[in-house]
C-alpha cells in the first residue's frame, strides 16, 4: 500500500456518517464541531460556507469541502440568513442512513442539496498528514478536473436519488473514495510545499514509509531502512528527519504502537501475540511502551473501546506525532 491509502485506512475509527441537507431558500444551518473529518458535497444548486474563522467561501454544483480539523462552520443561501441548528451532526448523532434534513421554508422549492457527514478520527492519535492539511480544503467541480472525484460525486448522487438493495453500503463506500481521491488531489497541486507533502513526492523516503508501515514488526535498523531507500546510512537520516519531522525510529515506534491499538481494538488475540507481531519481544517491553505512548496499559485501553473488538472496519492512528 501507498503512504497515503495507509493512512487514509489506519486513521479512521468508524464508518463515515452523512446526512442529505435540503435547503429552502432562505435557509442556513449550524453544523457543531465533529471529532473528525467533516464534508460537504454539493448536489445541486449552490451555497456558502462561513467558517468559524475566516472568509466566507462561496460553493457550486459539483464542489466538495473537506474540513480536516472538524471545526464548527454555517451553510446558507447566503451569509446574511441566520442560521438554525442542524439536527444530527454531533459526530455520534449523524445517521448512517440517508437521512434528509429539511432547512428554510419547506414550502418552497429545493434551492440547493448538501451531502454533509463526517469520518469519524480517533483526535488522541492523528496522523502528520491530516495535521498538515488546511482548516478548509475546497475541490471545485471543474470540467474534466479530477475525473474520478467527479465520478465518485455523479455516483453518490445517483445513489441518494434512487435509492436501492445495498444503498447505504454503497454510500460508505463512495464515501471512502471521495475523501481519498480529494486527499490526492490537494496534496497533488499543493504537497510539493506543504508539511508532510514532501515526504509524499519523495520516491525515497515514500518508498520507505511504506515499508515502515506494511512490515512493523521487522527489526528495522537506520542502516536496513537506508538501504531500502538508497542512501548511506547518514544521509538517509538526514533526509527523512527533515522530511517527516522525527528520526526513522522514532517514527517506527509510533508505527508500532497504532498497529498494536488496532490490534486491541479491533481482535481479541493476546497481548503476546500483538507484542511479537509489533518487534516486541516481550509482553512487559511492550506493554511498558504502550503506556508511555499512550498513558495507559494495553490491556486497560482494550477494556475501554469494546465496542470496537468486533468491527470489520480498519480504524488506527492519529495525532501523537
């Protein structure tokens, strides 16, 4: 796997959560912070979003907003309208179903149609390159700009329009798309400048975060991971602590300790096996960095997520770099 579908799969902890705003015009709607990546998706006519700071950004048809740090925004038909709290968008709250929430005078006709949901992030354990991204993220619907993410759109709108047999299974997953296709976008335009955007484009360096990553339990040595990257051993650690913001093994150990959360979450094996299937040789060497990363034991923080043991989805990382 890329560095980017990694992340993309080990930093979420549920399954995306939406529901479909209808605006009656004059309508406007409070959207409460979320813990996680909240989104916009406009499905038809056109709005305003007015961030908690900032300048209002105008959207059209086809336009998709990404607020990384889940801050606390409006959307109206225009800045003036005073808003009302949208129903269901406390994070926990959102339906996974899609739900229509009705804004303005129900009397008059649809002005505009929002998909607006969020993937809930585990905020304790946030990866580097959702840190980096901006507070908003916008992807507008240009003619042939990003043909899979316009695709992906086309789709969700078919689907929240005639519904089917597997309806919101397919919205989950379109959802998935959508965000790793607009995360590909923006860091293809802007990563060359921004935080963890060069790590990314470096053929080297990305090459060895995918090894890190795919193989954590591995007695991985600054010497072993310069080889992998083909550079001298000095140079490669130069290049990566620059790059990535923290020393090859410095990283590692982080790697190790979401793999092993996600192991507590999401099975029941011991904690041998997980401590083995990390590099740890043993259940005390393991636990004892567990608690330092986290502040508390491995066998506590199973007890405190067992809604999560039986989940299918991939949950993980987050922010602790």
């Amino acid at each position: 796997m890329d560095v980017l579908s990694q992340v993309i799969d080990s930093m979420r902890s549920g399954r995306p959560r939406f529901a479909r705003i209808a605006g009656h015009a004059p309508w406007a709607g409070r959207f409460r912070p979320v813990g996680g990546v909240a989104f916009h998706v406009l499905l038809r006519g056109a709005c305003t979003l007015i961030p908690h700071a900032g300048d209002p950004v105008a959207l059209s048809m086809g336009d998709v907003m990404l607020l990384p740090n889940g801050h606390g925004h409006e959307l109206a038909d225009s800045p003036g309208t005073e808003p009302e709290d949208i129903p269901l968008t406390r994070g926990e709250d959102f339906r996974l179903e899609p739900q229509t929430v009705p804004l303005g005078f129900s009397g008059r006709p649809v002005s505009a149609v929002v998909l607006s949901g969020m993937f809930p992030v585990d905020d304790n354990r946030c990866h580097p390159i959702v840190n980096d991204l901006p507070d908003l993220i916008r992807m507008p619907a240009q003619l042939g700009h990003e043909p899979p993410l316009r695709h992906v759109i086309d789709l969700l709108g078919a689907e929240l329009d005639k519904p089917g047999i597997g309806t919101e299974s397919a919205i989950g997953s379109l959802l998935d798309a959508l965000l790793l296709f607009a995360l590909r976008a923006w860091y293809g335009e802007h990563g060359a400048l921004v935080g963890w955007g060069p790590a990314l484009n470096d053929r080297a360096i990305s090459h060895v975060l995918c090894r890190i990553n795919n193989d954590p339990g591995r007695p991985w040595t600054v010497h072993d991971l310069g080889a992998e990257a083909g550079l001298s051993r000095s140079a490669f650690a130069r290049r990566f602590t620059t790059l990535v913001g923290r020393p090859p093994l410095s990283y590692l150990t982080w790697v190790r300790m979401n793999a092993a959360a996600q192991s507590l979450r999401e099975s029941d094996e011991p904690l041998e096996t997980v401590a083995r299937k990390i590099g740890y040789g043993s259940e005390y060497a393991f636990a004892t960095a567990f608690k330092r990363h986290f502040g508390i034991a491995p066998g506590a923080y199973r007890r405190q997520n067992p809604a999560t043991l039986k989940r299918s989805q991939r949950p993980l990382s987050n922010r602790q770099l």
